[in-house]
C-alpha cells in the first residue's frame, strides 16, 4: 500500500496568460512553462522528494512538464490516460473567470453540451486514486487545474462553492496522503 504520492500542475500556457479555459484542448507551454518546469524538477530534486514513477496526462502541456521533471531526476514516466483533462465541452477556449462557467462547475451531472461531466471525471480520477493507494509505488501525478479539483475533493470535504473555486498554481507541487 502506499502511503502519499504528489500532484503537480502542468507549467505555464499561451491559453493561461490569455486567460482561456484549455480543457481538453492541446495547448502547449510557454517558454516561461518550459523554465517552470525545469524549476519543479530541479525543486523536486533538491528537497528530495523520492518518487518511484511520475504518471502524466497525454496532453502536451503535461507531458512536456512531466519530460522536464523526469529529466532532471531520473524517474521514469509514462503517459496515464485517467489524468487528461476534463473537457468542459462549450466553454473551452472561454474566459476561465467567466460567470456562467463558475456556476456551471456547481452542476455535476452537467457535461457542458458536449464535454464531460465532474461526476464522470471524478469517476476515473477517484478510480485511478485507488488504484495509486493499492499500489506499492510512489507516485508523482502530472496533470492539470480540473483534475486538481477532484484530487482535493477525495481527501475532504468540499462544498459547491469551494470545489469551483478550487485552484493550485502552474507547477505547484503537492503532496497527499492516504489515512491508512
């Protein structure tokens, strides 16, 4: 059983300097992302977080986060499907602070006309959480804000207001642990 693993947010997008939701959309770094993600990769090194593996979301933006972060530190990664982001269907490519879509994160059976819903993405991400638990490796997850925002809700209790708001910051490193 493992006991914790990390979570770190992909680096900097052109879709986050313009304030856009990417979602599933492909987006890639930044040149400042690229310089964040080499810093988390040294930072994971030099305070000696000890990891046997860093699982990444397919999408570019994480991928090339997490290539960065192995690089430096010599863990090996591999590509977990579980941690792509959640598609937000309608609003990506809109405003991230954007009203409408604040409200719409509260309705969780929602699937925003053509994307996934909190319930579904919560499924796979509490299913690949479980799976981490139950696994005798120590983990570092790349992935992204949304995805986030459920990892934070499988450890406590949130409500409608605190979940949407939700937000760690690019190449924030966080680690969790299980209560075993």
């Amino acid at each position: 059983m493992s006991d914790h693993f990390y979570f770190v947010r992909h680096g900097e997008t052109v879709w986050n300097v313009e304030n856009k939701i990417c979602g599933a959309t492909d987006i890639a770094l930044t040149e400042k992302g690229h310089k964040q993600a080499i810093e988390t990769g040294e930072t994971i090194l030099s305070t000696g977080i000890d990891a046997d593996e860093i699982l990444t979301s397919p999408l570019i933006r994480a991928y090339e986060t997490a290539r960065h972060i192995s690089e430096i530190t010599g863990i090996p990664m591999r590509v977990e499907q579980r941690l792509i982001e959640q598609n937000f269907g309608k609003y990506e490519s809109t405003p991230r602070d954007g009203a409408e879509f604040h409200e719409a994160k509260k309705h969780m059976a929602s699937r925003f006309s053509t994307g996934e819903s909190m319930m579904q993405m919560a499924q796979r991400i509490y299913n690949l959480l479980d799976d981490i638990k139950n696994d005798e490796k120590t983990y570092i997850l790349v992935a992204h804000n949304g995805i986030a925002r459920i990892v934070e809700s499988y450890f406590r209790e949130m409500d409608n207001e605190e979940f949407s708001s939700f937000g760690i910051k690019n190449c924030e490193v966080r680690r969790y642990d299980f209560s075993l």
